[in-house]
C-alpha cells in the first residue's frame, strides 16, 4: 500500500497553547484510520489541519496527487447552523461548491449527483424535506452524501456515531466499509467500538500521537494516552475497550 | 389615493419605502439566520455618530452615517469571534455619544434629535430617492452574484473554510452589505428602529416558508406591505411614520402567528 497522507511533526495550538506536539502520521491509500483519544486531545484539530482549515504552527502534511477539492470532510454533528433553512437535497448540493465555481449556478450535472447520492444514502424520498426536520441518522447520511458529492479519494469523519441510534450506527458502518472499497477513510471518534471489525489502523492522539496496527493497542498505550486505566478485552475480534471508572 | 400621490413628497416616500423593503428582504433572511442582529444594532447606532459630525461640518447627514457605518463595519468585520459582542456593544455606545456631543456643539437651531434617531420617511427628497436606488444596487446585485458562497458561510461556517471559499471575504462582504442596507433603513423608519424591519418582515416570512429563496420574497412583499400600511396610518392619523411602519409591522406578525396558533390548535383538537 501507498502513503497518500504525510503528516511530519507537525505542531499547532490555539493561541499560546500547544494542543498537537510533534505529530507525525501516515496514512495509507485505502486505509481505515481509527483516530481516537480523550475530549480536548486534538484529534478535531489534526482533521482541521489535514483539511487545511488551520495551518500548522511547524512540520508539513503532503497529500499525494491532485487532490483539489476531492478531501471529503463530514463535520461534527451539531457544527452546521440549524438555524438556516434549508432541503436535504440544496444541503449535499453545497458539497460541490469550490472557489472555482461558487460564483456560478449549480449544473445540471451538479444537481443529477445530488440526487443519485441521496439514493444511495436511501433519503431521496426526504430530499425535500428541512434538514432540521430530520432525524439523527439522517442528518448523518446528508453530511456524508455532501462530502461524497465532490467524488472524495479521502472521507474525514469526525464523531460519525455520536447522537445516532444503534440501527443507523449499523447500517452507517456498512456503508463507511462499501465505501472504503475506493477510497480512503479517516474516522475520529472517542469511542472506536462499533469500529472494531472495520478499522485497519488506529492512531490514539493526545497531545501526542501513538499510532497501531490492527491489534496491536495494548492497554498500557491506552491508559497512557487517556490518563486513567482501560481495560481491553481482546478475545480475538472483536475487542471492547472499556473505561473503567 | 390618487390625490395623495401626487404631492412630490408622497410619491418620495413610497419609492423609498419600496425599494428599502427590497433592500430588507434580501439582507434580512441573512442577518436573521446568521443571527447577525446584535450587529445590525451595532452598526445603525455607530451611525449616530456619522450624522452628527456631518451636521456639525455642514453637509449631507447621509453622508457622515455611510462614512460611520462602513467605518464600523470594517471593524466589526475585523473582530475575532471570542470578542466581538463586546467590542460591537462598545461601538454602539460611543457611536451615540459621539453623535449627541456634535450636535451639542453645533451653534445655532439644533435640529430634531427625533428625525435621526426615529427617521422621517415623508421628508425624503429626491436626491434620497436617486441616493436609495443607488443602494439597492449596491446591496442586491452582490447579493445574486455571491448568493452560493454567502449561503455556504451561513450556513456552515468550518465547512466552507474546508472547501477552500474565502470565508473571511465573505463574511465581510455581507457585514459591508448590512451596513449600506442600514444606511437606507436610517432614512425610513431611523436608527432605532432598523433592527425591526430588517427583522420582522423576515419573521413572518418565516411563518410561512422554509425555503430560503421564498423567504427572502415574502419578506420583500410584506416589508412593501408594512411599509405603505405604516405610511398611509401616519399620514391619515398624523402620527411618526417610522414608528407606524414598525407598530404596523409588529401587529401583523402578532396576527399571523396568532392566527397560526390557533389553526395548528385546532387540528390537533379535532
């Protein structure tokens, strides 16, 4: 397999205060990188820089070929303004929205993959509908389908499981696997279990960055990085890991 | 009707209370969904301070509210997120003080305070109306050109920034947009009262439609509509016309949600 990200020591912080120090990750083309670790331990920030929203104090990230536009990125939940009205269909059409073409209309190209995708994500029936009318999931699946739209090689997740239910999780899972078939997919999460038959990397961020094969995370890296004891059951696949508190 | 219409400050003072319903309707979905409000405020006020050193100086109070606005805008625009509630509210304060010191010292007849700060429709002119058309240009045509990039920044922010658009030249541009839309607003109903008709067509456009295209339509038609009740009121009645426009305003969207109230009550009852 290729390296198709490299991240190089890279440090960033908000203000004065170091929140990535010294970070250096590879990411492989087809990969399924688990990034997990405690609230306030960077992995939002590393997706960010990844994504190039924020730019890192020091070190480099390189992604490999022309990648312009074609970084899917599926933002926290609740980080869009409900307030603002709007279809499920105009949502996933923003996708495709680059400073090359935001001063022109939508194409008919444009709005034919907008509704292909929601197909795939089973919500062309809800495509009229407000997104803030929805449910959890699929509020969930419109924010993927707008990353997908821009046809993606990477999908960047960012707590993809929080605030759905168990049976979305399922039927997201499924998808997040049949789509990491042709692209690469990065999954942030403090609670890597309903990944565990899935994933094929896992990377625990907390400041610093401890990065593992397939299971290879032993509980002594894991208590490191969350600062109090993990235990980890690993009866083979799949593993559970607990908090103990 | 037709008699009223053809005195000359009639006729200004519907044109104007058109096209700054226009202006309202295209701006205001914006500020309300983007919950700008708080800046619009900021930004109408600081032009107080505009207005009275033009006063003072001798020319167009117009003027020096369009030089104070865009002045504070830029700031506004400026600001980090963490700090700008306050520095905006600090903006406010002192662009009224600076306001009510210029007049002060400005010798001779002190004009009507009420005119600035409660606006006077039916004392536009026809250099207001020219100065107003010129406006809505100015406010709505980059409005259709950015229409895709400034609903990317209202609607999700940290999603843009991803997709590469210039986020902080967007977010500028429409601050800049709301301050000339409040230069035109001063003219019609006054400092004070802009806040309300930047809003309150757009509430009750939003009784109706969650489509943000029709929203902005409803919000023109029934700033239209509350703007002419308003100034027919005043005129009838004799009463402030900026103060018509917004009470007319502020019982119409009572009405409508009352009325909404009271039909959602009573499917749910049958």
């Amino acid at each position: 397999m290729e390296h198709f990200i490299e991240i190089t020591d890279v440090s960033f912080g908000y203000e004065d205060i170091p929140v990535i120090e010294n970070v250096s990750l590879d990411i492989f083309e087809r990969d399924f990188l688990l990034l997990i670790g405690p609230n306030g331990g960077g992995k939002t920030t590393l997706l960010k820089l990844i994504l190039g929203i924020i730019k890192p104090w020091s070190g480099s990230i390189r992604i490999l070929g022309d990648v312009t536009g074609r970084l899917g990125y599926v933002p926290q939940f609740a980080s869009f303004n409900r307030n603002f009205p709007i279809s499920a269909l105009e949502m996933v059409l923003t996708g495709c929205i680059s400073p090359q073409n935001f001063l022109k209309r939508y194409t008919k190209d444009d709005m034919e993959k907008a509704e292909m995708i929601l197909e795939k994500v089973n919500l062309h029936d809800k495509r009229h509908e407000n997104v803030k009318d929805l449910s959890g999931g699929q509020i969930q699946k419109v924010l993927i389908a707008r990353a997908l739209i821009s046809e993606p090689v990477v999908l960047l997740l960012d707590e993809p499981t929080a605030s759905i239910d168990i049976t979305s999780k399922t039927s997201l899972l499924d998808f997040l696997n049949k789509l990491n078939e042709k692209m690469t997919i990065v999954v942030v999460t403090h609670d890597p279990t309903p990944f565990t038959l899935t994933y094929r990397h896992i990377a625990c961020l907390n400041k610093n960055l401890y990065f593992h094969e397939k299971g290879e995370l032993d509980a002594h890296i894991l208590e490191y990085v969350y600062g109090c004891p993990v235990e980890l059951l690993g009866h083979g696949i799949p593993h559970t890991i607990l908090k103990k508190h | 009707m037709e008699n009223i219409l053809s005195y000359e400050f009639m006729q200004n003072a519907v044109l104007t209370g058109i096209m700054a319903s226009v202006i309202c309707g295209f701006i205001g979905p914006f500020i309300v969904t983007k919950r700008m409000v708080f800046i619009s405020g900021g930004l109408s006020h600081t032009a107080f301070g505009g207005l009275g050193i033009a006063y003072w100086l001798g020319v167009k109070p117009l003027y020096g509210a369009t030089a104070f606005v865009l002045l504070a805008a830029g700031i506004i625009g400026n600001l980090e997120e963490k700090i700008s509630d306050l520095f905006i509210g600090i903006l406010w304060a002192v662009g009224v003080a600076v306001g009510i010191i210029f007049i002060h010292m400005t010798p001779g007849y002190t004009p009507d305070l009420m005119t600035f700060l409660f606006g006077n429709i039916l004392m536009a002119s026809r250099t207001d109306v020219i100065i107003t058309l010129i406006l809505l240009f100015l406010v709505t045509l980059p409005i259709f050109i950015f229409y895709k990039g400034f609903v990317s920044v209202a609607l999700d922010e940290e999603y843009a920034r991803a997709r590469q658009l210039p986020v902080k030249a967007l977010n500028m541009g429409l601050i800049v947009l709301v301050a000339l839309s409040i230069v035109t607003l001063i003219q019609v109903v006054g400092i004070i009262l802009v806040i309300a008709l930047l809003t309150i067509p757009v509430a009750i456009a939003g009784e109706m439609s969650m489509n943000f295209k029709r929203i902005m339509l409803l919000s023109i038609v029934f700033g239209i509509v509350i703007c002419l009740s308003g100034l027919s009121l005043s005129y009838f009645l004799e009463l402030p016309s900026g103060a018509s426009i917004i009470l007319i305003g502020g019982m119409l969207l009572t009405l409508i949600k009352g009325a909404k109230k009271l039909s959602s009550h009573r499917k749910t009852t049958v």
